[in-house]
C-alpha cells in the first residue's frame, strides 16, 4: 500500500514574518484628514493673488507719498469721495449735470457704435486686401498715409461734415480704430498657407467656401487681435474727444470737473476709465475663446 507523504513546509524564520498592521494615530474629533490637493491649489492660487496684490500696495504707498508732497488728494479722500459719487450714480439734476453712471453708459454707447462700424467695414476689407495682390498694392499707400493720423486732427472734419458733436465723436472712433482691424486680418490672410489654397483651386471651391472653410478659420486669432487692439483705441481716443465736443460722457465730465477744481473726481475717472477698458478687453478675450473652442 502506497503512503503519500504531505510535504510539510519549513517554519518561518524571524525575517519572514508577518509584518506588523501599523495603525495611524486617530485625528482629534472634528478635525479633517489635510488633502495634498487642497494645498498645490492654495499655493497656485497664492501665486496669483499675491503679485498683484503687493502691486497694488506699492501703487497705494507711492500715491500717497506722491499726494503728501504734491498737495494731490491721496488714496484716502479719493476714496471717500468716489464712495459718495457711486452712491448715486445715476442721478439727472440737466442735461449737463448727470451722474458719471449716465456718462460711463453715454461713452460707452459712442464707442460702441464707432467700433461696430470700423469692425463691419475693416474685417471685409481687411479680407479683400489679404485675398487679392491688386488691391493690396492699390489701398496699402493710403491705409500707410491716414493710419499716423492723430484721432484728433481727424474731429474738425467731423464737426465740419456732420455739423453735430455726436456724430462727429463717432466718426473719430470709427477712422481711428478701423487700422488695426484692417492690417491683422490683411497679414492673417496672407500667412494663410498656401497648400491650403492650392487645394481649394483643385477642388474648385467657390471664394464663399474658401473663406468659411480655410480663410476664416485661418485669420480668426489675427482678426481678434485686431479688434482688441482696434477697442483699446476706441476706448483711448472717446476721453479726448468728448473733451472738445461736450455733452454727457467721460471725457465731458472730467472736464466739467477739471473747470469745477474738483481734482479728486478727476482722478476717479482716470480709475474709472482704466477699468471700463480693462473689461472690455477681457471680455473680447473671453469671446476669443469661445470662438477658438469653437473650432476646436
């Protein structure tokens, strides 16, 4: 009779043990095991706080060094004081006494109409200067001549053709900015590459199909470039011409305020027109990248 033999297996030696169950140590009661997460995020977001914030500081400090030895309002007094203007920004008292809330929406409104016009006529033309060598070579001189124009020698011809401050600060806005929507969106078009093109000649494409399909697609980052350039201009160029053509708006009141001595409101609108352009151009920002994940 055959006996099978189990093979029994050797005892454990010290060193192959079962290694001891370590047992953290019990957090106190209400207390949050800490995320390593959460800590790279405080510390990003550290990182970006706390530049600008230490920029703002030292602006402050030297405003107010400046103020002391100056005789300028300091930080302070244009506080308070700008606290008392937005506390009713919107009252009527004329028409040429309103509150800035009426001036900020009133600027805004011009710019936006001078800007739209230069953004509806510069972006086809712009195309069309890109797309096609002849109208390059024909419009490049004029557009080289009338772009060093200052914004405003360009107001007496508003003011002698429309015979009305309003549709003149308009036309200001609308010559001055419409130069930087033209020359991105003409130099986009011609960095488009020209494998591109060829295939589309190939392909017998119609020129509706060349721009939606190629040319548009290609140019957007130029084309928005341009607008946010061509925005800054608006921005920059309404403050100096409402200052000669008058009535309700930004430039209008810092010089209302300028003939009234009152120079802590003036340098509230400096304030006030830093910010109004700041997001205005973060908006467009935004809009670029919407249209970018768009094509994406």
């Amino acid at each position: 009779m055959n006996v099978v033999r189990m093979n029994k297996s050797p005892p454990k030696t010290a060193t192959e043990e079962t290694p001891p169950v370590i047992v953290p140590p019990l957090m106190p009661a209400g207390e949050a095991v800490p995320s390593k997460g959460f800590v790279v995020t405080a510390g990003a977001t550290l990182q970006v706080l706390v530049p600008p914030l230490l920029g703002f500081a030292l602006f402050v400090v030297l405003w107010a060094i400046v103020a002391q030895k100056s005789g300028l309002p300091g930080p302070t007094p244009t506080w308070n004081s700008a606290l008392k203007l937005f506390s009713d920004p919107f009252y009527q008292h004329g028409p040429n006494d309103q509150g800035i809330g009426w001036n900020i929406l009133r600027s805004l409104s011009r710019v936006g109409m001078g800007f739209g016009l230069a953004a509806v006529i510069g972006i086809p033309m712009g195309f069309l200067i890109g797309r096609f060598t002849f109208l390059s070579r024909m419009l490049s001189p004029i557009i080289s001549l009338l772009r060093p124009v200052s914004p405003l020698a360009w107001l007496p011809i508003g003011l002698y053709v429309f015979k009305e401050a309003q549709p003149a600060a308009i036309w200001v806005i609308f010559i001055s900015s419409i130069w930087p929507i033209i020359i991105n969106t003409a130099v986009g078009v011609t960095h488009v590459p020209q494998d591109y093109l060829n295939v589309a000649r190939v392909l017998k494409l119609s020129e509706w199909k060349v721009f939606t399909k190629i040319l548009f697609p290609a140019v957007l980052p130029y084309m928005m470039t341009g607008i946010r350039l061509s925005i800054g201009v608006a921005w920059l160029v309404i403050v100096a011409a409402e200052m000669l053509t008058g009535g309700v708006g930004l430039g209008f009141w810092v010089w209302d305020e300028w003939n009234n001595l009152n120079v802590e409101h003036i340098i509230i609108a400096i304030f006030v027109v830093g910010i109004v352009g700041l997001l205005l151009e973060q908006a467009l920002l935004l809009a670029a990248r919407r249209f970018d994940y768009a094509e994406k």
